[in-house]
C-alpha cells in the first residue's frame, strides 16, 4: 500500500465529516434556505473570510501550474505570482463594506442580485448569469484536471480512477453542507496549504544547502532564470500588464466579490484583510520559489505541471508527502467548491426563481432539492468534460480569469461607486468587454506585448462610460439604496 494515500485519505473524510456536520446542523434550523445554502446567513468571521477569499483565488494554478512555470522561467515568473499578493487587501478594502451594506439591503446573496438592484435590467441579468456559469464550469474543469493529475502523480493510480474520487469527494460536501460548509472548509484548507508551503521549502532548503547554494546551481544551469525577464521570455509589458490581470481587475471576479456579502461586521472584514494578504504573500513567494529551488534540486523534469508533485514525493518522507500533498489537493477543491456553490446559486436564485417563478413565493423544500441537484448535475457535468484534459493548467486557468473580468469588472466597480452609472452602460461594457477579449484572443492580437486584459478594460471602461452618459439615468430609489445612508 502507497502510505502516502493515510493524510490525503483522513484529509478527504474531513472534508465529508464537515459538510455532514454542517448539513445536519443547517436542517435543524428554521432558516431561510436560500441565505443560508448560498451566502451562509452572513456569519463569517475574519479568520473564515480571510481563508475563504484566499482559497477561492488560490488554486490549481496557483499550486501546481504557477510553480511548474516557474520551474521552467525562474525567478522572473515567482516575481509576477507575488503581484497577487494584496488580492485579499484589495478586494475587500474596495469592495467589502459597500457591497455587505448594499447585499443586506436588497437582501442579495449573489452578485447577480447586486446588477439586478442596480441596473434594473433583465439583460444585465442573464447575460451576466449565463456568462458566470460559463466561466465558472471551465475554471472549475481545470481545477478538476489538477486534482486528478495530483491523485495519478502521487498514487500511480490512472488519471481517471483520481478523477473519480476527487469529484466524488467535493461534490458530495459542497451540494450537502453549501455555503456554510464550503467557507469551513476553505478555512481549513487555507491552513493546509500554509503548512504545505512550508513543509517543502523547508525540506528543499536543506537539501539545497541553502538559498545561496541553490541560487548559486540554478545559475550555473541557466544564469537567464534568475533575472527579471527570464533572459526575454517574459517581457517586459507583459510583467506591466500582470498588474492588470491579477492585480486591479480582480475587482471584477465574481466568485471573489460574492465573498464580501457574506462576513459579519467591519471588524471581521479588517481582520481578514491582514489575515489574507499575509497568507497570499507566504504562499506566493513560498510556492513559486519551490520551483525555482527545483530546478537544481531535481533538474530535468519536462512537464511543469508535475514539478511540484515530483519534488514532494522525492524530498519528503512518505507520509508527510501525504501531508504536502494536502496542500493543492486543499487549494483546489476549495476553488472548486466556490464555484460550484456559486454557479448553484446563479441558476436556481437568479434565473429559476426570478423567471421561471416570476416573483412568486418559492416552496423551500422544492428549492432545497432543486438547488443541490443543481450542485450534483454540475459536478458530474464538469467530471465529464475533464476526462480529456487540457494540457497547461495556468494557461487556462488565466483564460477564464480574464473572461470574468472582462464582464464585470466595470459593472461591479462603477455600479459601487458612480452614480451616473446605469444599464446602458453596463450593456455596453460587458458584451464589448467580451466579444473585444474573445477576438483578441482566438486571434492572438496583442498591443505593445501586454496581455489581452489590458486593452480590454481601458475599452470596457471607456464604452461603459459613453453608454452611462447616453443612456437613462438610474432612478432615485436605485440610488438612495445605493449612496444613500
């Protein structure tokens, strides 16, 4: 038996124990289904919500992919992963008070609910529902190919025997346990992937000799990997527009934004943005340079991808390899359980319930059973499009990150903070946002060597703000919601 299979095995029924946990506890309750199954009724703490919108961002990419590039380009790609690093800081110093005060207002749960109270238009709406439950079930694909290829790394078992437990195991706890369920997981997971980071850089260090040691092999390999540009790999505006993609348009991620609706007060919210940014940091600059140090620890691993396995398995003992490996198991599936949840949420409470019901009052017990039916007919959705997977995680995963923000960046920003901002404006910016990112990309145009997000929102900002002058300003119940005290 592969012992390393004992923690990764405990880690998985810990998950399901958690998810029955909170499912029986949930059921005992007289809630509101709806708020409690997709936004937990408001109850994160700091702690929770730092480690929720950490590991909602944090992914495969992040663990597996980010790390494999670098691995392959060296310290100039660890100098583009640690732009992520004020995500947390970011999202909800920006987004947070506003969009919690706004939520509980309009009792929203979903960022769709945010654009409909906003904008008051129904292709606002399900253009932006149908355009997230897109995005979403290709993010999560990916996320599904990494845990499964992590599952065929570390066990020898086939890819498709890893994929089957892997989406067993998330889809069984998220459609049980929902948003409550998914947070304290993610709380959990976060503090895996922390313990992951630096149990293999420590073992690294020292089997290295040392930073200076290994910083002094990696330079006689190739001296371009420790410069800043990877010796013309990695230019320059692409570094620039880095800022952009995993910088400021993160605003614009959904599955990130729907996070500052669900904390309990200011207080929780100033604590997870220290709490957040700290962890990004570590895991960041930890995670990425374990692929630079590999390249002269373990040189001439071909595929990016299984660099980080490969270095786990060989570096570490058996069973804490196990532990390790916890670590992107637990960046990933806290991803895809965000996700999941969310894409839930966007079918049943922003197109079931408002246009098939068309306003009347749901029966709860129909909802319930619809919702996490949803949540199932999702997952295995999803299991059947990862059976033939894609060949580089992080490329994709940039894909639909910048597809998301292409969309929703400048209708979730300006419907915060301008209040001339109204549906035409909206309109405008997300379908020009999406068509202007779809044509640069399947063409492969690029301007001046920036990646495609950047021309994409100066447009999407530019038309959203022509389209709000032009169009009908909002009216004043929208707005006395919105700026109003």
């Amino acid at each position: 038996m592969n012992i390393t299979l004992i923690p990764i095995g405990i880690y998985l029924i810990l998950m399901l124990s958690i998810a029955w946990y909170v499912g029986k506890e949930k059921n005992n309750k007289n809630s509101d289904f709806i708020q409690e199954y997709f936004i937990g009724n408001r109850s994160m703490g700091g702690m929770v919500l730092a480690m929720t919108v950490i590991a909602t961002y944090i992914g495969a990419s992040s663990f597996i992919g980010g790390p494999g590039v670098a691995y392959k380009l060296g310290l100039g790609w660890v100098l583009l992963a640690c732009i992520q690093t004020p995500t947390a800081f970011l999202t909800l110093g920006i987004l947070g008070k506003k969009l919690a005060i706004v939520s509980r207002k309009i009792k929203g749960v979903t960022i769709s609910d945010y654009l409909r109270a906003r904008y008051k238009n129904d292709f606002v709406v399900i253009f932006g529902s149908i355009s997230m439950v897109f995005f979403f079930i290709g993010a999560v694909v990916v996320q599904f190919v990494g845990g499964a290829r992590l599952f065929e790394s570390v066990t020898d078992l086939p890819y498709h025997v890893g994929l089957i437990i892997f989406t067993f195991v998330v889809i069984a706890y998220t459609t049980v346990g929902g948003f409550r369920a998914v947070t304290l997981t993610d709380a959990i997971q976060g503090i895996v992937m922390l313990v992951a980071t630096v149990i293999l850089f420590v073992a690294l260090l020292q089997k290295g000799g040392g930073m200076e040691n290994i910083m002094r092999k990696v330079m006689e390999i190739n001296p371009d990997l420790l410069t800043p540009t990877s010796g013309g790999a990695i230019s320059k505006p692409f570094i620039l527009s880095f800022w952009m993609l995993v910088g400021i348009a993160v605003l614009g991620l959904p599955p990130t934004a729907v996070r500052c609706m669900g904390f309990k007060d200011t207080k929780s919210m100033h604590n997870a943005m220290i709490i957040g940014t700290s962890v990004v940091g570590v895991l960041m600059l930890g995670m990425h340079l374990v692929g630079v140090m590999g390249i002269a620890i373990e040189p001439g691993i071909k595929i990016g991808d299984k660099a980080i396995p490969i270095l786990a398995l060989r570096n570490l003992h058996p069973i804490v390899a196990g532990v390790f490996i916890g670590g992107p198991l637990a960046a990933i599936m806290s991803t895809i359980d965000s996700l999941l949840i969310l894409s839930s949420a966007t079918i049943i409470k922003d197109l079931y319930v408002h246009y098939i019901l068309k306003g009347a009052k749901p029966n709860p017990r129909k909802v319930k059973i619809i919702s996490q039916g949803t949540s199932l007919f999702l997952g295995i959705t999803i299991f059947f499009l990862a059976l033939n997977p894609p060949e580089l995680l992080v490329i994709m995963n940039l894909i639909f990150l910048a597809g998301q923000e292409a969309i929703f960046f400048c209708p979730i920003i300006f419907g915060l903070y301008w209040k001339g901002a109204n549906a035409t404006g909206a309109i405008c910016s997300m379908t020009v946002g999406l068509g202007f990112y779809l044509y640069l990309f399947i063409y492969k145009v690029s301007f001046f060597g920036t990646h495609q997000i950047v021309p994409v929102i100066f447009l999407a900002v530019i038309v959203f703000i022509i389209g709000s002058l032009l169009g009908k300003p909002s009216d004043k119940e929208t707005l006395e919601i919105f700026f109003g005290d």
